[in-house]
C-alpha cells in the first residue's frame, strides 16, 4: 500500500512542477537553431529535474569529484552514463543541465505526445535498427556541437539494463570525442533503478538513496585503441558499481 501512496503522491508533484516548467521550456525550444541552445533554456531544464529530485524524496550521494568539474560553458565533454531506470534522465540533467548541451536519444521516444516535440526540437534522435540513419544523426549531433559548442550526454549502452549491469558500449562517444577534441566525462549512476525499475512505474519507497560517482576526464588520443579505450571506461563503471554494492 505505501509503494502506491508514493508513487501517486510523487507523480501529483511531478506533474504540477511540469506545468510550470514544461511550457517555457517548449517556448525556448521554438527559437530557431542557432539561438535555442541558451543557457536560459538550460537553466529552466535544470530548474525543472531539481523539483523532480525534490519531490521524489530521492538522497542523492555525489563524489568529491562533482566539485573539481571544469567550467563547460568554455571547455564542452562528452558525458556518458550507465542506464537502468527512468529516472537517469532527470538525474543527468540534475548533474549537467546547467551546461549547454544536446542528448543523443532514441527515435521511438520522439512519438510521445508533447514530449516528443520538445525532444526533436533539443535532442539528437538515434534509430538504432537502422546503422546508416544513426551515422547521419551522429555526423548532425556533431554539427550541433561543435557550432554551439555543446556538451553531449550519452547512454552507451543504448538501451537501460534489466538488472543494474554494465551492458556493452556502442562506440559512437568515441568518434564524436575525436571528431569535437572533447574530453570524455564517465559518471556513474546507483541506485535508481532500485527506486523505478526498468518498464514499470511504481516507486519503491525503501529504497531512496542514489550515489553518483564523476569520473576523471578521459582524453581520446590517437595512440589509444577505441576498443582498449572502450573497455577501460567500461571496467571503470564496473568497478564503481560493484563498490557501492560492497
């Protein structure tokens, strides 16, 4: 009975932030390209996933590490994060939403009503059954980037995990580092998917504490293997998760 009464109760508050914040985020989203990617618009998202936080009850833990974050508004990166829960998203944007930046998201969540419009308009949309339209997405997320100079957030594994584990990276983060000189920002996510699961909407009100661990800044060089390098960020998100389980 508890699990339901919060998760009614988190979700009433959810939605009455939403209809605060939502509208000047689309009103932002409708300036042509070249001036949608603001930092009023940044702030107000921001804004926005800081009462999805709060009114989730959700304690959030975050290494020593959040505070040695370079100023991104002068020096852009490439952040990727692990994925198992909905609410990655609200906490990625809790961690970065201050700093311009585009998402590289899946195409299917562009046919959510309302919401899809304002990812179109803000985010870069992978087809991942198609290889040769996600290249094209890939090469227009790094147009955007490099002429707004955006930061990038990503998902490697593409799709959030059934069970908290690392699944394997897909090596786009690679080229868009190379192709942007963007150092690579690893942030680590645990916990969340203990409060939501995959495919389901129920809160879990014992489990409420999420711990974040930021990365060492990770520059992309030529001498490096990408697969050796793709294995060494993925080793480096195993290791975290596995000592916040410890």
């Amino acid at each position: 009975m508890i699990i339901y009464y919060k998760t009614i109760r988190t979700y009433l508050f959810w939605a009455a932030s939403s209809l605060i914040f939502m509208p000047l985020c689309f009103m932002l989203a409708l300036l042509p390209e070249n001036k949608r990617y603001n930092r009023l618009y940044y702030w107000v998202a921001s804004t926005w996933n800081q009462f999805l936080i709060f009114f989730g009850c959700f304690y959030i833990k975050k290494s020593q590490e959040i505070e040695n974050l370079p100023n991104f508004y002068k020096h852009p990166a490439i952040f990727i994060l692990n994925h198992s829960s909905s609410l990655d998203i609200p906490l990625a944007e809790f961690i970065v939403g201050k700093y311009p930046h585009i998402w590289i998201s899946k195409k299917e969540y562009a046919k959510i009503p309302i919401w899809g419009f304002l990812l179109k308009r803000m985010h870069s949309l992978m087809n991942k059954n198609n290889p040769r339209e996600s290249l094209k997405e890939l090469i227009r997320t790094y147009q955007i980037a490099a002429k707004n100079k955006l930061s990038v957030i990503i998902f490697p594994e593409g799709t959030r995990s059934e069970t908290g584990k690392i699944n394997n990276f897909n090596s786009g983060f690679i080229m868009l580092a190379k192709k942007l000189n963007y150092p690579i920002i690893p942030i680590s996510i645990f916990g969340a998917n203990l409060i939501m699961k995959k495919n389901s909407f129920l809160i879990n009100p014992r489990a409420s504490d999420i711990k974040i661990n930021i990365g060492k800044p990770t520059i992309v060089s030529k001498e490096k293997n990408d697969k050796d390098l793709i294995l060494e960020i993925e080793n480096w998100f195993k290791q975290k998760l596995n000592q916040e389980k410890a």
